[in-house]
C-alpha cells in the first residue's frame, strides 16, 4: 500500500527514563512501516529540529539498523568521529559491533531521515556515554535501568 | 559505517528462469545493506532505466517489503490497479497480502529507489500473472518452479 504521509501519526514520545529525555526533545517520527501494515522491520520517516538528536549514542546486540537521509544535513557520531551526512547519503550500523552511533543535527534548519531496523527478539541496547541499558522485554520493546542493573 | 556508494557493485543479475529474465532487463541495484554488513534485512539502492521493473508482479509468505522513491517516476501496479509514484513516496508490502506488486519505469528518465526487506526464512513468493513460484532453498534464496512444481 502507498504511504499517505497525512494519516500517520506523528510521535514526539520516548522511552527513555527522565534523565535522558530532553536528549531527544526535537525528534519526531512517523512510523510509516507500520502505518503499511509491516511487522518485521520497521521504517520510521524522523525529523529533528535543529539541535535535537536521533537517540543516545547507542549499537544493538541483535538488531541492524540503517538510515538514508532525506533532507538538510546531519552529523553523525561514532567512535571514530563525526561525518557530516547530506541528503542522499546512507549509514548502516550493523547488529553486534560495539560502535555506538547517533545523529545530531547540528544545522539551524529541520533535518528529515529514514531509519530501519528490524526486531529480532531479545534485543538490547548499549550506551557507550551513558549509565543506561536497554534490555528486552518479553512482550517486544525495552525496558530501561543503570548499567547496574538497577532501575531508574 | 557511512555508504562509499562509489565502491558498493552495481549488480544486474536475476535468479529468474531463462523466459522472465527479460522483464527485469533494465534494473541495477547496489546492495547498501550488506556492503554496511547488514545480515537480518536488505537495502538495495536500485535504479529502474526507462520501461525497466523492479521484478515480476509477486507477493511474500513471510518477508516484507518496503520502498521509497529517490528521483523519477515509478508506476506501482497491485490488485487495484496502478498508482503513480514520485520522489519522496512510499509504499509498504507486507507478508502473507495475497496481492502482487511490482514497479514499472514508464518515463523517459531513469527511476530510483531504496527497497528494504527481510530475511526471514521459509519464505516463498508467489506471481499471479505468471505461472512461477520461488521457494525457498535450505540455505537461503530461492529457487523457481512453475505452479505445478516442475522444474524451468
């Protein structure tokens, strides 16, 4: 089914625990995957306003994730530095390698992406730069808690 | 890691039986999902040339797909008929919708888009105009009988 951009809800929300939440104030997305009907990877269309990132920096242990960018320029953080990203081009962060990557939009005008990623079980996710882990629920999703174990 | 598209192979190839083969003449994709090393979907970066198509009309049993135009125009044929598609659009096919979908390149220019999908295994394809089915091979891909299951 064609997407109709007008029917998707846009979602400002976040699971992170309080502390972290801010980080990810200016994010919005359209979860344009689901809106067709798909449940083995989902296809998020994202827009940060200036300043606003695309989540902590964070790798997955079992999901791969990919983005395309759509429009304005973003940076891109990873143990090995920053790479400016303009529209066109694409990053694929591969389940299980620990290199932490996020997007940054360090621009004064709104930046768009598409991100992908599946969802094979038993997921979670590591913070390289934050006390946070983010574990799999039994039901689909995270949930969140120090790198200690202990809940926020 | 950030997509060197300069350096990622553009591919032609097609496991089709000898009497399709030529509908998709005209299709090159750069697989960008596995040159990030992707493993649990794909990403291709593909380019239609003028009356080229993405593939003969199918569905899946249990992958997913998605698509998003980049530049030209694309025709979207399914079930209920075709749908004009032009960059920045979007269309999702789920797994198991017994309504087959391919894209056709009906302009004068070339077309270009990012298809995404899984790899879930046992997946079959089915293709309502054609008397071809592709089932799954042990390894992964697919291998193509006709309907009543004889070998091309």
């Amino acid at each position: 089914m064609v997407i109709d951009l007008s029917t998707v809800p846009v979602s400002q929300g976040t699971g992170y625990p309080a502390p972290f939440r801010t980080k990810v104030a200016g994010r919005s997305r359209q979860r344009v995957g689901n809106a067709a009907g798909l449940t083995n990877f989902g296809v998020n269309l994202t827009t940060l306003a200036p300043n606003a990132q695309s989540a902590l920096r964070h790798w997955h242990s079992h999901q791969d994730e990919f983005i395309y960018v759509v429009s304005g320029e973003l940076v891109l953080v990873t143990d090995v530095g920053e790479t400016l990203l303009k529209p066109g081009m694409m990053a694929g962060f591969p389940a299980r390698v620990a290199d932490g990557h996020h997007l940054i939009n360090r621009s004064n005008e709104i930046s768009i992406y598409l991100e992908i990623g599946d969802r094979t079980p038993g997921d979670r996710a590591e913070y390289p730069d934050d006390d946070l882990l983010a574990l799999p629920k039994a039901e689909g999703g995270y949930y969140f808690t120090q790198r200690n174990g202990q809940a926020y």
